[in-house]
C-alpha cells in the first residue's frame, strides 16, 4: 500500500507555541511509520514556515531540540525550499503533502486562518474546518451560540479594547456576582485569564486580557468540578467518557496547567453517576454539532455539586501528548488507543474532502 504523505504542521504565532511543539512532538512518535512518510512544517513565532529539516534546524530552537531524534522520519523532499515562500505556494503543499494534521494551538492555527489556506489548496486536514475552528476559538460567539440553543454555560459580558472606559467593576459585579473570570476572547491555555476577587484585580486583569485580545469576556464564576469530554467523528460524532481534571491551585491557570507538574492530576474515568456521565456525553455530542466541528474536539465542562453542567468551552486542537493531555487519554480510556486515534483522525480528514470535492463549485 502506498504510504500516505502526512503534513504535520507546528509551531506557530501564538503563545501557545510551545505547547504545540509538545503536541506535535508527541504525535509523530505515535504514528505508525509503515503508514506514513512525514513532512514537517514549522512555523516560527513570527509567521514564517519552514518545510522538512528547515522546520527542525532554522529559527526553532525549541523545536530543533526537541524534534531532533525525529530527524530519520523525516521526508527532505522539502527540504530545499528555504525561507520566504516559494515561487509556486499551493504545488509545493499539494504536490507534496496529501493530508495536514495541523497541530497548533490558539489563534493563528486553531482558529480557522490555516484551516483556510489548506482549503484554498485542497489539502485534507485533520479537524475541525474554518467556520468550526473559528466559533471555537472564540468563547464570545462559542457561548451565544449555545445560549441560543439552550446549552448552560456561565453569563458573561463582552467588551472591546475601543471601549475600554466604558468597563465598570460596580455594574459588571452587580451583573455577574462578586468573582470573576476575566479572559482574552480568543486564546487558551489560561493565557491571559485572571480569577478576580476585588476591583484592584479587576483593572489588572482587564490590562492583561487586552494585551491578547481587542475582545474580551468577563464571566461569572461557576464553583464546579472540571469534567472534560473527547468528541471524534464528521457527520456521526461521538463521545468518550468523561474525565476531570482535579486542580491543586486557585483556578487551572497556566502555571496549574504546564509550569508545576503536580498542579492538576487527571482522573479518567470521572468519578460521577452513570446518568451524569451520560448526559455529559451527549451535551458534548450536541455542543459539537452546534459549534460545526468536525473531526474532534475536547468539550470542557463544570459540574456543580447538584450535578448541574455548565459548558465552559470547546479546544478544536486540543493538546495531543500521549503521556498528559486529556484528549488522546480519554479515547485510550474509551478503546481507541493513541496510534488508532491518529489513524481515524487522518482517515475523518480524507473522508471530508472526498465529499466536499464531490461538490458542485
Ligand atoms: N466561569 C468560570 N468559573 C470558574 N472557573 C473558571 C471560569 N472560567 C474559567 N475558569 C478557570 O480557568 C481555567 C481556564 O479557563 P478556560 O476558559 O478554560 O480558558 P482556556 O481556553 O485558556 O483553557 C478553567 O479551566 C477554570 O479552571
Ligand atoms: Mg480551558
């Protein structure tokens, strides 16, 4: 059987660049290599993309260092093409990739823009498309969404960095309760988020939140347990069983999150009654179809001690490390082990674009 040329795509502009590599180092060791030839596309934090060894030697040193065990598996077949873009974009991408895991994190990635430009070009790629990738990147349009569809998740106000004298603690608090959670509308990995407990904080977190985004939300705070459930299909999606994540700081911030090993543990499966664990699988079943995924996705709740569910949010990309990250672990858990994940992800990415190419345009 002829192997299939598998574009994995990493790195990234966002702050979650770093994570990404993670991800991406992670899903190339887990592939199986009889099925694939793998063609790496980094893209450094200031935009630029380099194919095959460029990706693992120029300008990404994090990548360099830890991709480069991985250098045997890699195709050279792009390898001449060197920074800048070459003269023709869309043959050296198609002709030389037949399908894309892009395996970013955050805006620039996750959010629909290189899900566009492989669009443009007709390439498979793993995942949700423009329209999902974009509404999930965004937690403002995410949440109305749902509000319209009559799925929990908690209230929230939105603002603009142009109308940023116009935020009021007073009349924000006495909409949404005395605590807060401030946070960049489009990003992840707590990036950005502040928990807020007085006005002080409050101006603080509204500064920080902008330095990410000219949108930001502010929500009122859902005292829960954080239940998490893995999604996986095109037109049938469906869902594992649900895990939480257990939390050993204030909030699952960054530094919870990635900076102290011991800052959250996962318990999969979640410790909750089999008709809570249900209903958890099929909102996130419905939360998928209603936010145009496809592919995957990880749907994030919070679970109240009345067992009340809250959607908090939806990662189109989320983190993909065999060893930690909740996606691949909870299909693991579910029977679908990580090298058979990847396969049916690949297989959902092919499946999607032999339909839409049967499309009239
Ligand atoms: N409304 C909220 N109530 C309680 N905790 C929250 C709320 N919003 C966010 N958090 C906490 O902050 C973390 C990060 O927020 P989240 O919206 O999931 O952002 P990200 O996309 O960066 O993961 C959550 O996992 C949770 O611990
Ligand atoms: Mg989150």
């Amino acid at each position: 059987m002829k192997k299939i040329r598998l574009g994995i795509f990493f790195g990234g502009r966002s702050s979650e660049h770093e994570i990404s590599i993670r991800s991406a180092k992670s899903i190339i060791k887990g592939l199986d290599k009889t099925k694939y030839d793998i063609v790496l596309v980094g893209v450094d934090k200031s935009g630029r993309f380099y194919f095959g060894e460029k990706a693992i030697s120029l300008n990404m040193p994090q990548a360099s260092q830890m991709l480069e065990d991985l250098r045997k598996n890699t195709s050279t077949e792009l390898a001449s093409v060197s920074a800048g873009l070459p003269e023709r974009v869309d043959e050296n991408i198609s002709g030389a990739i037949d399908v894309v895991f892009p395996v970013f994190h955050g805006p620039f990635g996750e959010d629909g823009t290189i899900q566009g430009l492989l669009q443009s070009f007709n390439v498979p790629y793993v995942g949700a498309g423009i329209l999902g990738s974009a509404i999930g990147m965004d937690k403002d349009v995410t949440k109305r969404l749902l509000r319209d569809a009559g799925i929990p998740s908690a209230r929230h106000l939105t603002f603009y960095h142009h109308e940023s004298d116009s935020i009021k603690y007073d009349e924000v608090t006495s909409t949404l309760g005395d605590i807060v959670f401030v946070k960049p509308a489009n990003l992840g990995s707590s990036v950005g988020i502040s928990k807020v407990k007085s006005k002080n904080d409050f101006e603080e977190a509204v500064k920080t939140a902008f330095l990410y985004d000219n949108k930001i939300i502010v929500e009122e705070f859902i005292k829960g347990r954080e239940i998490e459930c893995s999604v996986l299909g095109n037109e049938y999606p469906e869902a594992s069983i649900p895990g939480e994540i257990i939390i050993r700081h204030d909030f699952y911030s960054y530094s919870a999150k990635y900076l102290d090993d011991n800052g959250a543990d996962l318990k999969i499966p979640a410790d909750l009654p089999i008709e809570i664990s249900d209903k958890i699988r099929k909102m996130a079943v419905r939360v998928f179809k209603i936010l145009a995924c496809d592919g995957m996705a990880r749907i994030d709740f919070f679970v109240k001690d009345n067992f009340e569910i809250f959607l908090n949010e939806i990662n189109t990309i989320p983190g993909f490390t065999e060893e930690v990250s909740m996606y691949p672990k909870l299909w693991e858990a579910s029977g679908i082990p990580y090298e058979e994940l990847l396969d049916r992800l690949i297989n959902l990415a092919i499946s999607r674009t032999k339909r839409n190419n049967e499309l009239l345009h």
